[in-house]
C-alpha cells in the first residue's frame, strides 16, 4: 500500500527525501493552490500535478530532468528557421492565453492536468510576478509558448505548447538565451523527455539539484 504525507491548512511540506520511488517522486497530497503554497513548493523542489477529479498530488522526482541555460543546442534545422525570422517573441505579454493554449493543447492529445483551478492558480501567480511566459507570434497569431515560475535564479519550466513546427522549441531557445543574460542558474524541466534532451536537457541527481535550489531560489 502506498504511504503518501496527507497536507492539511498550514503551510508545510515533507521532506522531498521521503517521496516515493514508485510512482517516482509522489509525495503528498491535498492541501491548496495558494500562491503561498505553490511557492513554498517550488522552492523546496516540489510541484503539483494531478488529474481532473482528482485529489492535489504533489511530487519531486529523482533523477531531475534541467537545462542549464548556456547549454541549450541549436541544431543545424532549428538555426536555419530561427535565420528564417518568421517568429516574433515576446515575453509576458499574454499569459493567460500561454497556459489556456498549453491545457487546450494536452487536453486534445490525452488529457490535461492544467485544470482551470491550476491555470486560476498560475494566473494569480503571474499577476504577483512570479509566473512568466514567452509567445511566439506568426502573422501576429499566438502559435507557441511555454510558461512557468522564476524564483532567485533559477526557472521552473511547467508545459508548453506549438502550434506549427519548432514554435516551442524557439520559445524555448529565447528562454534559456534569456536566462543566460540574467546569470539564472538552471531550468527546472522535471522529468525526462526526449525533447527535452534533444535541445540539451539532462538529468542530475536529486541532492544535486537541491543544491541549486539553495544557491539561487529566492522567495
């Protein structure tokens, strides 16, 4: 039987040592959407995902899927479109729009755990100044984006979406160009992906990134 912390009101997370291997990273449940507690997750390492229906599960996977941002690849067929220059990119300039497209998107393929109580959650976080996004714009039509929390230095990346060929990975490009000018230490990236690891993601230890955690997250 699995044996995950139940949260109650206050503000409190176990340690994420304790999450289970399997399902890997699971580590509690219940608890709220606050803005206080999404950002006590975060820092902490730790990030809600659940289903529709569901009760909040809250996870810290080990291994830990991050992009260090001066490591991003840009292959030969991504360059030559980025030469193209047939995107404009923006940042923070239509959140709401990001995240709603982002659960439409997985909504479509398998189901989505970006329920509208998460995207009320990111929204709210993004009016404090926590949450941002990056658009990528053709013919002035929102055709990609991703979005996710910056704390210190370091960039919890949570989903992203593309709505014509390598408009997320482009989205994802301008992130981590952007990070490196701003000396952030990582992207968060969560877990595996061959996407992910085709544009320079790799897997680090957890103690690892709890380090990171500690050096660059200010709340």
């Amino acid at each position: 039987m699995l044996e995950i912390w139940q949260l109650d009101d206050k503000l409190w997370f176990p340690a994420v040592h304790l999450a289970l291997d399997e399902p890997n990273g699971l580590l509690a449940f219940g608890g709220d959407l606050s803005a206080e507690r999404l950002l006590l997750a975060y820092s902490k390492g730790i990030f809600p995902w659940f289903s529709e229906g569901e009760p909040i599960l809250w996870w810290s996977p080990a291994p830990r899927m991050v992009l260090f941002p001066e490591q991003i690849k840009i292959h030969r067929s991504l360059r030559k479109r980025l030469k193209r220059d047939d995107f404009q990119i923006t940042f923070d300039q239509n959140f709401p729009q990001v995240i709603h497209l982002c659960a439409q998107l997985r909504q479509n393929r398998e189901g989505t755990w970006i329920t509208p109580e998460m995207q009320a959650a990111y929204i709210e976080l993004h009016q404090r100044g926590f949450a941002h996004s990056v658009e990528v714009w053709q013919d002035n039509e929102l055709v990609g984006g991703l979005y996710g929390l910056a704390l210190g230095r370091v960039f919890f990346g949570e989903s992203m979406f593309s709505r014509v060929s390598d408009a997320s990975k482009v989205a994802l490009v301008a992130l981590a160009q952007r990070l490196e000018e701003l000396n952030f230490q990582l992207i968060d990236c969560q877990v595996y992906s061959p996407h992910l690891a085709s544009l320079g993601a790799r897997e680090i230890e957890r103690d690892e990134f709890l380090r990171h955690l500690k050096q660059g997250v200010e709340v």
